[in-house]
C-alpha cells in the first residue's frame, strides 16, 4: 500500500496502516531527528512526536504534497520546537544554576555526540561537522539536513520548507559557505 493510502487508512483507525507506516519511514525519521537533535534521548522523543502527530493528524493530509514531504515537514517541526525548548530549558538552568552546589562544578557541559550513520574513521570530523551544523541558521540547517544528509532533492526541499528551488539552492550555498568558514576556524594550522 502507497503511503498516502496508509494515511486514508489511518485517518479511519486502521492501526495495522499505522503500523505499515512507522515500519515504512521510522529509519528516516529518526535519522533526520538524530542529526537535528544530536542526542539519542531526544531523537527518540522527538521520534515518538513525530508518529503521534502523524496518528492523530492524518485525516488532515490532503495530498497537496507526497506522504513523504508531509512526514518530513512533520519531523523538521518537531525537531525544531525541541530544539527551541531545549534552548529555553537550558537558559533556565543557567539562570537558576551554574555550579553544582555539593562539589562546586559546572553542571551544563554539552554532551559528546556522535551521528550513529559516521564510520568510525570518520567519527572526529563527523562530530566537527555535526557541531558546526547546530551554528547555522534554521532553514539553512534544514536545509543541509535534508539535502546531504537526507538525500532529499531540491524540490522535496522546497516543499517540505514551503519554498522555491531557488531559495533551496541559495539556502544551501549559504550553508555550505557558512559551514566552510565554521570548520576553517577549527582546522587552521597551529602556529608557533
């Protein structure tokens, strides 16, 4: 069955369609989640949004653009509103505290991460990329996700994001321009 006949199906209660469904795009999901995210807790929780969402919103699916964009458009969503609480949680942590109050250290360090997709002789420059991803802008970053990460061609872009292929084209440019002088910063040759 087609995934926008899952969604029909689904739409009616068919918990087997939903089923079909998770199976169908639950690796692209996470995936897509894990490079926004870059904590496994997360993406998992953004996961489980993204196909709770999906349950009790596919009546609302029109067809305008393929059940795989809307599922996109759904996950590139979630992934952000988790990234703007996260943010906001830790502003909050800052405020509130700084240094645990028993041992006097500091209490937010970022995690290590590393995108479970980078092979292991890749792992350092996975992680530099990884972190200079997190620095660009939001379309931009979306953008780059889903283009190189993702696979997803222009147009796919332009529909999950609402937008021409133009301004896809131009967000990636942008992207990659940013990117190439984020990384420069970290890979420049020690003096001295």
């Amino acid at each position: 069955m087609l995934p926008e006949e899952l969604l029909q199906h689904i739409a009616q209660g068919d918990a087997n369609a939903f089923r079909q469904l998770y199976e169908l795009f639950k690796a692209r999901v996470y995936n897509t989640c894990i490079s926004y995210l870059q904590n496994e807790g997360d993406a998992e929780e953004a996961m489980q949004d993204v196909f709770v969402e999906i349950h009790h919103a596919a009546g609302s699916y029109k067809g305008h653009a393929g059940a795989s964009t809307w599922i996109y458009r759904i996950t590139v969503n979630k992934c952000l509103d988790r990234l703007r609480y996260n943010n906001r949680q830790k502003r909050f942590s800052f405020l509130t505290s700084l240094f645990h109050k028993d041992t006097g250290a500091l209490m937010h360090d970022a995690p290590h991460f590393e995108h479970p997709g980078a092979k292991a002789e890749n792992r350092e420059q996975s992680v530099m990329l990884f972190k200079a991803i997190r620095e660009l802008p939001e379309n931009q970053q979306t953008a780059f996700i889903l283009k190189q990460i993702e696979g997803l061609s222009q147009r796919e872009i332009a529909d999950v994001l609402g937008v021409g292929e133009k301004a896809v084209e131009s967000l990636l440019q942008r992207a990659k321009g940013n990117l190439r002088k984020i990384l420069s910063d970290f890979y420049k040759p020690n003096e001295g």
